[in-house]
C-alpha cells in the first residue's frame, strides 16, 4: 500500500473494525500513525466536551428541579406570618363584637376598686345626672323664674274664666 490511508480508514481503525492491511500500515508509516493519534485526541476531546455538557445539563435540570420544588413548597416562616395575620383578624374582629355588644354604660354597676375609681365614679355619676337633667344647673334659677311667670299668667287667665283668645272666640259666636 504505497498511499496513506485515508479518513475512512482511520476511523475503522480507531474503532477496531480495521481490517489487516489497514492495521499493517499503520504500524509501519510513522505518518499514519501520528494522524490516527491526532485524530484519536481530536475524538477523545469530544467525548469528554459532550459527558461534561451532558453532565452539565443533568446538574442544571436539578438545579431547576430543585428550585420549582422550593417555589411551590411555602416556607414555614410565611405560613406562621399567615397564621399570626389571620389570628389578629380574629382578635379585632372579636374587639368590634364585644364593643359593639357591651351593654349600656348606666347599666354597669360602679366596682371600687380604689379611692381613685370611687372619684372617678362619682364624677361620672355627676356628669351623668347633669346631662340626664333637662335644664343645666347654671339655668335653674332661670328656669324657677320662667316656672313662676308661667304659673303667674295659668293663675291670671284662670281669674278670667280660661282661655282669653277663646272665650272671645265665643263671645263672637254668641
Ligand atoms: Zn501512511
């Protein structure tokens, strides 16, 4: 075999399947020789580039895998934030019932717990009388006045045999 082998040939020879003659000039022409172990390298280093993309991407789908398995997991600290939330809504929501059932403010019987309370309560019992009262306490003698004045004139038009505006009334019509 007076010419090199060629492509072909090499790789047969690289993957074993060479026949005699092939093998038989490869182990006599040093030139064959040297391209059958370049070519050899060449395949080498891409069987290694292709394991580490392929070892690349199976570590990337875990990766990914991990991830969306930690996005749909809720972390615990967002589920006891979500619980605490929900446990102050209750505790308003049952502020705004009590308050808005407690009963009426005279309806409390006064507890004295101290002089203080006593004070207070007295106070309020005052203020409370005050505005239960129809006229302030700084109009009653105002009012005893307009008391007077009232029974003055029932008195006076009793003296003249009632109502004047309707006992002329009559009179007209007599
Ligand atoms: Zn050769």
């Amino acid at each position: 075999m007076s010419v090199h082998l060629n492509e072909q040939q090499l790789a047969e020879w690289l993957l074993g399947s060479a026949d005699a003659a092939v093998a038989g000039h490869i182990e006599l022409c040093s030139a064959c020789r040297h391209e059958a172990d370049s070519l050899e390298r060449q395949l080498a280093l891409f069987r290694d580039s292709v394991h580490a993309a392929a070892t690349r991407d199976e570590f990337a789908w875990m990766r990914q895998r991990a991830a969306i398995a930690q996005a749909l997991r809720p972390s615990p600290s967002f589920t006891s934030l979500r619980w605490a939330l929900a446990g102050s809504l209750c505790a308003a929501l049952l502020a705004t019932v009590m308050i808005t059932q407690a009963p009426e403010p005279a309806a409390l019987a006064p507890v004295h717990t101290s002089a203080a309370d006593a004070a207070d309560d007295a106070l309020l019992l005052q203020i409370q009388s005050d505005l239960a009262r129809p006229v302030p306490a700084a109009l009653q003698p105002a009012q005893v006045i307009a008391n007077e004045r009232s029974a003055r004139l029932q008195a006076s038009a009793g003296g003249l045999g009632g109502n004047p505006v309707r006992s002329n009334r009559a009179n007209h019509e007599d």
